[in-house]
C-alpha cells in the first residue's frame, strides 16, 4: 500500500476542507457588512428622493430610476468594505474562539489561513474592475442625464427658497418662496456679476423659470434693477421694469447634448483625453479617474491583508466589532483617498500616488501586525 501517497491526498483533503471552513465563515459578515454600509451611504440619497416624490411631485418612475441609478457609485465602495468586515469578524471570532491556536497546534501556519481569504479578494477585485470599467461610468452618466431631463421640466428643483443659490458662474439667486410644481419663484433677488461689467441687483416679485436649448431663462416680473458704478459711487442706478428676460448658460452641455465628465468615462475615453489635454491639472484629473477605476477594488486585498491579523490580534470576532473597526479603518482608507485626490487636482501630487497611497499605507501595516501575531509579539 502506498501510504504516502494516501498521506499526501489526505492532506490535501484537509486543506480543501479548512478552506471552505474558513470562506464559509466570510460570507455572511460579508453579505451583511455590505447591506449595511450601502443602506448607511444611501440615507441621505433616499431622503433626497422621497422629497423629489412627495415635496415636489416628481414622478415615482423618475425617482425609481434615479435610485436604480445611483446604487453602482455605492456599491463601488461598501463592497471593498463588506470584505473588511468579512474579514475581521470572521478570523476575529475564530480566535476568540481557540481556534486559530488549534490549527496553530496541528502545525498549519497563519499564512496559510490567510490564503483562502486572499484568493476569494482577489476575485472580487477584478470583479469589481470590470464593474468600474464597463458599468459605473455608464450608470454615472444615465443618473446625470435622468437629472438633466428632471431639471428641464422642473428647473427649480435644485434651489432652495430662503438661501442663496448659486444657479451658475456670475449668478447668485434668492427667493423668498418656490413652487417647485409650477417652476414659479416668488420674492426674487439676483446677483449679476458678469466679467467685464460693473457687478447688478436684480429684484422682481415673482419669476418664472424654464431651460430653453443650454440656457436657463427666468422671466421676472414687476422688479428693478440696482447698479453702482465702481469707478464712480455716487451714480447709483436704478431701472424699473414690468418683465425681463435673463438667459444664463447652463454648465455640462453643448449643443443640448449632455458632455460626460471623468467620472462618466470608460478607460479608452480617460486615456484618449489625457492623451489631448494641454493642461496639467485637466491630463491628471483624467488619469486619477482611471487609477481609481483599480485602485479601490485592490483596496479588497489590502482589508484582506490588513483584516486578518487584526482579527487575530484583537480576539474579539463578531458581526458588531467587525462593523465598528471596518467602519473606522475605511475611514482612514477614504480620508487618504479624498485628501489624496483633492491635492492631485491641485497640481501638488501625482495621480497614481494619489490613488495608490492608501492601498500601500495600509498594506503596509498589515504587513507590520501580521508580523506581530506570526512571532506573538
């Protein structure tokens, strides 16, 4: 009888089994770390849309779909969360429990544990590479255009009476009242600050408001016009008038086609208009987007690498501190992303840098715990 033979298949046998053991463990933290924190994001989205459908009586297909719409953007980032979760409740219950001591006992070593983990991160990665490279930007888009086609019929959706709105650059818009139904403003001031001519104050008793081709047109009614001359402050101007017409170009458009921006765009595109661009700030901002099409799904990875001796080191699994300590570590993870970013557009930090500078930072503690729970210091 070949007994080592039996021996070696037997081993793998058992390898096969802990592997499954320890994914089958994963899965419902992971299902349920990402329901959660999608629900969290989408809060203040559902709020939003519950106005458009009952304040503003929108229609519930319209807002349905701006909800269908709005879910990619999300899923895009509480999926890299749900295998945080995943992960540090499940090998954190496992050694609350002993149980990595006993594998430990039976001679399996740590790395070993963490390989089934990996492997499963790395398939979610790529699946979710090509969720950001072949479904995001598209689902980003249909949303701006949903909004674009809302905004027509109802152009007042986006102001808010009894504040200042900025309705586009040079305009600044108050109204005492909104009839977001009927796109009717009451109790109008207009801040008019165009370059080249001395800044106006434009005040009507009610307008109404509708977009015609790429301008947004009010029609004012029973209102004045304030000038000072700044080369000149005692002539103040003031004109009356029964109704006027002010046209202000609408931003995103041309030509009444709606224009993507980088975050609609498919990787060809970003490149391609990297490729053309002769501004600086403008070529990164093309190239961050593509970097970030890669780098949040290796963020799966990295929680991964991160997660595992973290629930190790702490002892203390379960669903709840799962939660709690992803929730702050994504924290982390997403401040340096956004800080990250905002210094690229500025022109103070190199779009892969950016973009990859979380990933390496945390990578890099995981590195650094999974060395402490290796050599029980």
């Amino acid at each position: 009888m070949n007994t080592k033979g039996f021996f070696s298949r037997l081993a793998g046998c058992k390898i096969s089994v802990l592997s499954k053991y320890l994914l089958k463990q994963g899965i419902i933290p992971f299902l349920a770390g990402s329901f959660l924190f999608t629900f969290i994001l989408l809060m203040d989205r559902v709020f939003q849309l519950f106005d458009l459908l009952i304040g503003k009586e929108v229609g519930s297909f319209k807002v349905f779909m701006l909800f269908v719409y709005s879910l990619p953007f999300i899923i895009a980032l509480t999926v890299p969360m749900g295998v945080l979760v995943s992960t540090i409740a499940s090998y954190g219950r496992m050694s609350g429990d002993s149980e990595i001591l006993a594998l430990r006992a039976l001679g399996i070593n740590p790395v070993r544990l963490m390989v089934p983990s990996i492997l499963m991160s790395v398939v979610i990665a790529i699946g979710m590479s090509l969720f950001n490279l072949y479904i995001l930007p598209d689902s980003n888009y249909n949303l701006k255009q949903r909004l674009v086609e809302i905004s027509r019929t109802r152009p007042s959706l986006r102001l808010y009476q009894g504040r200042f709105n900025e309705i586009s650059k040079g305009y600044t818009l108050w109204a005492d009242s909104i009839n977001h139904a009927e796109s009717r403003l009451k109790g109008i001031k207009v801040y008019e600050e165009l370059k080249g001519e001395p800044p106006r104050v434009i005040y009507a008793r009610e307008a109404k408001m509708f977009v015609a081709g790429d301008s947004l047109t009010l029609l004012l009614s029973d209102g004045e016009f304030h000038q000072l001359d700044p080369t000149s402050p005692s002539n103040y101007r003031i004109l009356s008038f029964t109704n006027h017409l002010i046209s202000i170009p609408l931003g995103g458009r041309k030509g009444g086609r709606i224009v993507r921006s980088a975050r609609e765009m498919s990787l060809s595109q970003l490149l391609e208009n990297a490729e053309k661009s002769s501004s600086k700030r403008r070529k990164w901002r093309y190239i961050l987007e593509a970097h970030k099409k890669f780098s949040i799904p290796v963020a799966s990875i990295v929680f991964v690498i991160l997660g595992v001796p973290l629930g190790m080191w702490v002892r203390q699994g379960g669903l709840g501190n799962g939660i709690t300590l992803s929730f702050l570590l994504f924290m982390i993870y997403y401040i340096m992303l956004v800080g990250g970013e905002q210094m690229c557009e500025r022109g103070n930090l190199y779009p892969s840098i950016s973009m990859w500078a979380p990933n390496i930072v945390l990578g890099l503690l995981g590195v650094v715990l999974f060395y402490k729970v290796l050599h029980g210091k």
